[in-house]
C-alpha cells in the first residue's frame, strides 16, 4: 500500500518542480517586466473605476438628495487624506510591501509577527472579497439583461466561477497579458461614461427645473447649509466603496517601471511614478464620482434607485439606456460587465506581490509560495469556496469588503502618523493624526452596520493564522540560514582545526569566564573519551529573535584564555549548529564532529520550546537538520551526545 503514496508524493514534487521552472522561464521571457506608471495604474484601476458601475446608486440610496454632498466629503477625503497617506506608503515600502511593513517591527517577537498575520488577514479579506464580489457584480449585470435567456437566471454560481476562472487564466499568462487587457478596458470605460455624463449634463442644461427641484428637497430636509453638512458627514461611510484602490495601488509598485538610476535601497524614479500614479487615479475618480452624483440624483427618479427598480445597482447603465438609446446602452452594459469582470486583476496582483513578502520569509508558507503560478491557483480555489459559501451575493459580501477597504486604510494612517511622529514632524503628525480619527470613525461606523464583514474578516485571519503556524512547524527544520559570514579570527581557528579531526563543543554561555570553558572541556572529553593532545573549538550560538525565520549568521572569533571559541546568534540554535557545521566541512574538505549533552524533561515541552524559543533538545534537532539538508549519511557532519 505505500507505493501509491510513493508516487503521489513523486507526482506532487514533480508537480511543484514544474511551477518553478515555468515561472523562471516566465521571468527570463520578460512577463514580469516593469511597465509605464499609467498602464500600472489602468491595472488597479479596474478595481478602483469599476465602482463607478453601483457608487451612484449606493450614495443615491444611502444619502438621498444630500448624495452630491456626501459624496464631496467623500472626494475631499480621497484627495486630501487617503492620497497624502499613500503617498508615504510608497515613499516608505517601494517594493509592494504596503502599509504592512511599516507597521511590522512596531511590536517586537512573535507579537509582531502575528500583528502582520491580522493585518494580511484583512488584506486577504479585501483582496479576495474584490475578486468574488465584482465576478458576482458582473454575474448580476449579466443576468439582468432583457436579452439573456431566462434559464441563464438561476446560473448565478456557475458563471461567477467561470469568470474567477477567465480571471485566474489571465494571470497564469503573465502580467503583462493582464496589464493590457487593464489598459483597454479601462480606457473603453471611463470614455463610454464620459459620453453618458456629459450627456446627462445636456439634459440638464435643457431642464433646468431638474435643479430646481433637488434644491428644493435638499432644502426641505436641511434648511441650514450646516446642519447639512454635518447630516452629510455622518452619511458618507456608507459610501466608503468608492476609497478602494489605493492599497493595491502601492501593492504593485514593483511593476513600476523606474529609471536606471534607480537603486534597491533608493528607487527614487519608481517612487516618483507611484506618486504620479496614485495621483491620477484619485483625481480621475473624484471627477467622475461628483458628476455622476450629480447626474444621477437630478435625472433618476427617486424610486428607481430601489431594490427592483430600473436603475437598483446600475445608475449609469440606466442614464444610457434612457438617453442614448439601446444599441449604445447595450454596449455600456458590456464595458461594464467587462471591467467588473477583470475588477479582480488588481487584486490578484496584490495579492502576488504583498502575500509572498511576508509568508514565506517568516517559514510560515513554503517556498513554492514565492512563485506566481501555484500562488494563482491558490488563490482562484479560495475566490471559488468563497463564491459557492456566499452564493454569489452581491450584498452578502458588501460588507467584507468594505471592512477590508477600511481597516487597511486605518492601519496606513497610523502608519504615517507613527512615522511623521518619529522623524519630529509635529505638523505632519497632528495633520496625520486627524485623518486617522476620519478613518477610524468610518471603519467603527461600517463594522456597527454591517457586523458581517468583521465576522468574515475574522475568518480569514483565524485561517491564515493557523495555517501559518502549521507551515512554521513543517519547515522548522529546514537550514532557515540565508548566508554565514566568518570574521578573519575564527576563519584562522578553523584553518588551524582542520589540520586534525575536528572537534567542535556545542555549549550554552552563562558566564563566559574560563573556568565555565575549564569544567565543560573535563566534561566532555570523559564522556566521549577524547584524548587531551586533541585539540578543540567551543561553539555557542545565541538566540536573537526566535521569531524569525531566516537571516544571515555572522560568526566571531573569540578567545578566553586559552580556549578559542566561535560566537554566533540566529533565530534557531540547532539549525545555525547545522548550517555552520555544513559550512566548515565545505571549507576544510573534513568531516567536523560536534559534541553535546543530554537533556532531561518532557520532549514536547522542549519541542514547544524549539519552535517558540529556538533551542529545546539542540542535539537532536541539530542531527535532523543535517539529516534532511545532506542526504548521503557519509559526508553528514558527526553528531556526539553524551553525559
């Protein structure tokens, strides 16, 4: 019975092997290439614009005749809060690391790391949400046409799951195939609704009495422009929608092309391009979600902005229809479905790009999860389970969304307040600070009314979470050393050790003081029966941060008395032993002998002990170490246990 897991398991490797090589021929073929910031910013635009197709109708219902007014407060937000904010996003985290990384050393150790995991939680929830939400939009867009079959109406799931699948065929091509589909589907859009706004304003124009009668019912309900703003205020988080795409904005700046000037540490080209990019898109969209209010709540009788109505979730549809005529209306209803369709593409590129930063440096995703391929895949199984959980509703999983939207939003704040508080910017902080508090107010506000979204988010981060830990364990014996450095001291004690048999002494430094090194040496060389012409070297590896997952081991020479010793730290002590003794035989040409004692206790509680605190039982997990990193047992490093 075990050859069929045998070959399953040969499959699997085989499986991943493949993902890997088509992602390395991928990038040599240049599909990852970086692009011209406005066809980057066509990518999130999708997501961003496609609101354009139920923002009205959503500000219409929630505010009424107040919707321009709501939704100004809305637009000066946008540019004068979530724009600055992003603007230092992307100065501070120019490789697609977003909001995240400035807030990922703000509590130290594992706190910090499951800090990270919540927010990726919310950002799993906002990017995923994206994806399924606007596939179930364009669905409902679909089915609702006069010229679709009625048997096509209780298809809902099915064509949903077909449109995450076009999406996630899209991606498994390349970047580049998705960032010129973006391109043109973006720039159909926004010029069908330009024609169908200025339209709306002609007509207008020709009936003035249509002003007349808003600012009559504008007045009716607020006779004091005041009390009119500030009923407005509290209105418009229910229009939080139209605040999305500025996260995914930063999380794909490495597909931003910059200049070859530009450096790793300073790429100040790409910054610039990012800012021009975010830029652009917020004040495209502040333009176009003000007319589109205003053209909207003066044109479109009150009642067919309600469930059922002619103009329920598609205000500007219902302006093409009524004043371009069908064939035009016809193909406004395509570029619609069409970009709410691919609406998901930005964020999966977000989700390729922020995901793979975070995960797999900290051992908890394995390392396939680097590549974008499997990651598609991944990720177009998780939109599938989540459409057939939520049915493919579209106000089932509105909520979600906009939590996801918000929270993020909120943690870039504080992140940019945090960061102008610590470079002494009172001004900036205070500024900072205030948009923050509008944030957060908006986030409380959406989580009262719709509990829903935290429920869900609150999902995903408990998955990702455990999960998390799951592939934190799975890998914890891997070698999780990305180099080793050697000062000239303890390269010299090796030089001198490898003209005899290598004997390293594993020990844990209390003191430091000779007489430690004295009585460990007595002991050692009477438990293994070392002769005393033999000489030694003493090896102490101490903890950093144990939550970490890889780094770079740099390794000191040091001398007490007459005993040479070789100091380290990393975040685990038996895989640095490990590492370190893999190193040494591959510098000598010899077999290095590394001696330990016995440890008394519960193994589980040493084994807790390993993966929380890395140390535990150090010569056993050392010994498994170099059992999966070198597989022929005769160039294995000798492991010694006594005591």
């Amino acid at each position: 019975m075990a050859k069929p897991f045998v070959s399953r398991k040969r499959l699997n490797i085989k499986l991943i092997r493949w993902f890997l090589e088509q992602e390395e021929r991928s990038e040599k073929a240049g599909h990852h290439r970086t692009h011209p910031w406005w066809q980057v910013m066509c990518l999130t635009g999708v997501d961003y614009f496609s609101t354009l197709g139920y923002q009205p109708g959503i500000a219409a219902l929630a505010a009424g005749a107040l919707s321009p007014v709501a939704t100004l407060i809305l637009v000066l937000l946008t540019l004068f809060g979530a724009l600055p904010i992003y603007r230092r996003v992307a100065t501070h985290s120019p490789h697609g690391e977003g909001s995240i990384s400035m807030l990922e050393h703000l509590l130290p150790w594992w706190q910090g790391k499951l800090f990270v995991l919540c927010l990726l939680g919310f950002v799993a929830t906002d990017f995923i949400i994206t994806i399924t939400l606007s596939a179930a939009d364009a669905t409902a867009h679909i089915v609702e046409n006069p010229l679709i079959p009625s048997f096509i109406h209780h298809q809902t799931i099915a064509i949903t799951l077909v449109l995450i699948a076009l999406l996630g065929a899209v991606f498994l091509r390349g970047f580049r195939e998705a960032i010129g589909i973006a391109v043109f589907l973006v720039g159909v859009y926004l010029l069908l609704n330009v024609i169908v706004i200025g339209v709306g304003f002609y007509e207008i124009l020709n009936n003035l009495s249509a002003i007349a009668d808003w600012q009559s019912a504008l007045f009716a309900q607020h006779d004091n422009p005041l009390l009119m703003i500030g009923a407005a205020a509290l209105l418009f988080p229910k229009l939080a929608l139209g605040l999305s795409g500025f996260e995914t904005g930063v999380a794909v700046m490495p597909l931003v092309r910059g200049s070859s000037s530009d450096t790793w540490e300073q790429p100040k080209k790409r910054i610039r391009n990012t800012h021009n990019l975010l830029a652009t898109a917020a004040v495209i969209m502040s333009f176009f979600l003000l007319t589109s209010s205003l053209v909207t709540i003066l044109l479109i009788p009150a009642a067919e902005f309600q469930a059922g109505g002619k103009a329920s979730g598609r205000a500007l549809a219902y302006l093409a229809h009524r004043y371009l005529g069908g064939g035009f209306g016809t193909i406004y209803d395509l570029s619609t479905i069409s970009i709410l369709w691919f609406a998901g593409a930005s964020a999966m590129a977000g989700l390729l790009n922020i995901v793979p930063r975070y995960l797999p440096r900290y051992g908890m995703a394995p390392n396939w999860a680097r590549a974008t391929r499997p990651l598609v895949l991944v990720y177009t199984v998780i939109a599938f389970v989540v459409t057939i959980i939520f049915k493919a509703s579209v106000e089932a999983q509105g909520g979600a969304y906009a939590t996801g939207v918000l929270v993020l939003m909120s943690s870039a704040a504080v992140a940019v307040t945090l960061s102008a508080h610590r470079h002494r910017s009172k001004a900036g902080a205070l500024a900072f600070a205030i948009i923050t508090l509008l944030f957060i107010y908006t986030t409380i506000v959406n989580i009262i009314e719709r509990p829903e979204g935290i429920r869900i988010a609150t999902f995903f981060i408990g998955t990702i979470i455990v999960t998390s830990l799951i592939s934190r364990v799975w890998r914890s014996t891997e070698l999780r050393v990305e180099r080793i450095e050697i000062d000239e001291t303890a390269r010299e004690f090796i030089g001198q050790e490898s003209q005899e048999t290598l004997r390293l002494i594993a020990n844990r430094r209390n003191t430091g003081h000779v007489r430690e090194y004295v009585l460990k040496e007595q002991q050692v060389r009477e438990d293994h029966h070392i002769p005393p012409t033999d000489p030694i070297l003493f090896l102490e590896v101490q903890v950093a941060d144990a939550s970490e997952f890889t780094g770079i081991i740099r390794v000191k020479g040091v001398e007490v008395d007459r005993y040479r010793i070789l100091r380290a730290e990393s975040a685990a002590v038996p895989n640095a032993i490990a590492a370190l003794l893999l190193y040494i035989r591959d510098q000598t040409g010899k077999i290095p002998h590394a001696y330990f004692g016995w440890v008394e206790g519960n193994p589980i509680q040493y084994l807790l002990r390993f993966i929380l605190f890395g140390e535990g039982d150090i010569a056993v997990v050392t010994r498994e170490v170099l059992r999966k990193a070198e597989k022929k047992p005769e160039r294995r490093p000798a492991i010694h246990v006594g005591g």
